[in-house]
C-alpha cells in the first residue's frame, strides 16, 4: 500500500501523469499555482478526479462512520445537557458526510457506489473510529482531541483547490469548532471531578493516544499520496505536518489538566522546535485500516443493516421498484 519512500516524486508525478495533453496539464498546473478553484466542470488530469474522490468519499466515511462510537452514549450520556450536545454533535457529523458525499459525486461516483464500496470494505475511513468507546470518558476524549485533530486535518485543506470540496470543508469547520469546545469542557469536567471521573479520563486518554498517533497518516517518507495531492493542492500540508501542529497545540493542554501521555519519550526538541514521540505501531495502522481493527466488523455491518433498511425509502423516492410505489389513480 505505501510507495517506496526513495522513488524520485517528480519521476513518480511524470509517471502519473505521461497519458495527459501536456498543454491541458501546463495549464491546469498554472492555475493551481494560481490559486484558483478547480470546478467540476473544468479540465483536470485524471489522477486529481481518482485522489480527489478517494480522499473526499473517505472523508465522507469517516464523518458517518465517526458518528457510530459517540452514537451509542446518547442514550447514556450523563444528565439532558450532555445528551442534547452530543445528540447535536452526532447529527452535525452525519450531516457533514451529505456534505462530502456531495462533493465527491460532483467527481463522477455516486453516492450508492460509494456506500457499497463502504460496505464491502473497498473503501477505506479514518482508522480512529474502529476502536471501542467503552466510557463515557471515551465520548469525551472523541469529541475533543479526535475532532481537534480533524480541525487541524480540515481547516488546513480547506485552502485547496477543488472547490466543492473546500466550500464543503469550510462549512464543517464552523460545526467541528463548537464540537471541540463541547469535547473541551467535558474533558476539563472529568478532569477536574472526582477521583472516579479523572481515572476515567485518564484511562481513556491513554486509549485513544495511539490512534491519534496515526490518524494524519503514515510517516511522510512512505506517504504513497502526498506528493501528488500537495502538488496540485488537495492536501495542503503533509501528515507530519499536521501531527506536529496537533501535539503543538493539544500535548501541553492536555498536560495542564494534570493529565498524563502513554508516550515516555514524548517531548519537544528544544532545538528543532519539533515533537519527538516513540514510533507509531504502523503495522497495527495498516492492519486496521484494511478491515482487521477491534471493530471495523461491527461498524460495517451497523452501516450495512442501515443500508438494507432504508432502501425502500430511496427506491420510493426514486421509484425505482414498482412494489414500493402504490400507482397514481
Ligand atoms: N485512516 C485510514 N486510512 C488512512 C489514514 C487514516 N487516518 N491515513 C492514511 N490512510 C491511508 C490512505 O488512504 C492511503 O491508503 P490508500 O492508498 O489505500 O487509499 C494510505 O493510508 C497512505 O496514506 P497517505 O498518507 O498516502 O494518504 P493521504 O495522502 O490520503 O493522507 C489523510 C491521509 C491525511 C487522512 C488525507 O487522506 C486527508 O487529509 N483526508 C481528508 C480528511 C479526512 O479524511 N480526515 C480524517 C477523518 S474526518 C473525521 O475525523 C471526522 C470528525 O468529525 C471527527
């Protein structure tokens, strides 16, 4: 799955793109270089409409399937407040997967060939949301650091080029800022409770750490995508990047909680003004990622039943089947 790190990326990039009209590309390269928004119906090489739809329809899987974990503590959440901001919070993210799916389907995918490529595990999501969310205090940690990180993610390639996809990104930022003050004030809650709740917290703090570590992707120098998608703007800073930004901004909130990291050699070099953390598990990342994650099954078949029952709602919207529609007298 991952390129291999010592291939020269302009040899790669010219391997991409040999087949295209190069005065079509030099233009579409000087528009990129321009600043301008690239819109459905413009020229574009076919590798950008390929990554474009494996990044936003992934994207799209993510919110929706982002939204399963935090779902099941709706009907737990501790006192009507919680559970109005989390019911809240769950239909923002399915909502921003509409958004995204959207967007994609302006790239030439249908949104039922990218939810059966869901379903039959085709098409990957973020690898964050196949693990379990056994407490409240997970739900919690979810809702501020994973929802921080995918600020940082969203709010960074909403600068891209493709415009539906950044004026889609533009409009989930709004909702995932009032998400991570949400996630914020439940974190600093437990925090701050009683000794039940801070261990809890801990606890699941310490869970989601690993994940987190992996969630803006492999390291750079195997990244297959990143050189392609940052030439031409689609992902506006690379995986280090962003994993850098993130402990920037969250490790030391995080500590003035009085709150711990399960990373020993997590600390931030002096020198180079950079995190060093231990590795990441990145055989873990690719096995989760490819279907074998504590509960990639049981979010896919959650998706799955979801799909199987609401067919004869679209089939009737789109009147696809006969037995669904009564005929008009
Ligand atoms: N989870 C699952 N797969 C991942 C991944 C992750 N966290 N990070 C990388 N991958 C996959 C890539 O899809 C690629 O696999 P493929 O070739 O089979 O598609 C492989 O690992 C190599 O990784 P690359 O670094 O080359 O991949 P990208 O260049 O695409 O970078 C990314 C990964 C940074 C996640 C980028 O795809 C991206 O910015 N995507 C759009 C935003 C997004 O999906 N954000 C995360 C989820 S949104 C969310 O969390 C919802 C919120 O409401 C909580």
């Amino acid at each position: 799955m991952y390129g291999n790190a010592d291939i020269d990326p302009n040899l790669k990039i010219h391997s991409i793109v040999a087949d295209e009209d190069p005065i079509k590309l030099a233009a579409f390269e000087a528009r990129i270089a321009a600043a301008d928004k690239i819109e459905p119906r413009d020229w574009m090489p076919k590798e950008y409409r390929r990554q474009l739809i494996r990044m936003i329809e992934q994207h799209a899987h993510s919110e929706i399937i982002g939204a399963l974990p935090e779902g099941t503590w709706i009907t737990r959440a501790p006192g009507f407040r919680r559970k109005l901001a989390l019911m809240a919070k769950v239909q923002d993210e399915v909502g921003h997967a509409q958004l995204l799916y959207s967007a994609a389907e302006t790239l030439g995918k249908t949104r039922e060939a990218m939810i059966n490529d869901l379903i039959s595990g085709k098409s990957k999501y973020s690898n964050i949301f196949n693990y379990p969310a056994p407490t409240w205090a997970d739900s919690a940690v979810i809702a501020w650091l994973v929802d921080a990180g995918a600020i940082i993610n969203q709010t960074t390639n909403a600068k891209g080029s493709y415009g539906p996809y950044v004026r889609a990104l533009e409009r989930i930022c709004y909702e995932e800022s009032f998400h991570l003050k949400y996630g914020h004030d439940n974190v600093v809650h437990l925090a701050t409770g009683t000794a039940v709740q801070r261990i809890s917290v801990q606890k699941a703090i310490n869970r989601w750490w690993p994940p987190l570590m992996h969630f803006f992707g492999p390291p750079d120098s195997i990244s297959e995508h990143s050189v392609i998608l940052m030439r031409w703007k689609v992902k506006m800073a690379s995986n280090e990047d962003m994993r850098q930004q993130f402990m920037d901004m969250y490790v030391p909130k995080i500590w003035d909680l009085g709150l711990t990291l399960p990373d020993p050699k997590l600390s931030k070099n002096k020198e180079t003004g950079l995190w060093e953390y231990t590795e990441p598990d990145w055989a873990e990342f690719k096995r989760v990622i490819n279907g074998d994650g504590p509960c990639n099954k049981e979010r896919l078949a959650v998706r799955k039943m979801a799909e199987e029952k609401g067919r004869w709602v679209r089939h009737a919207l789109l009147r696809k089947d006969a037995e669904y529609v009564t005929p008009l007298a």
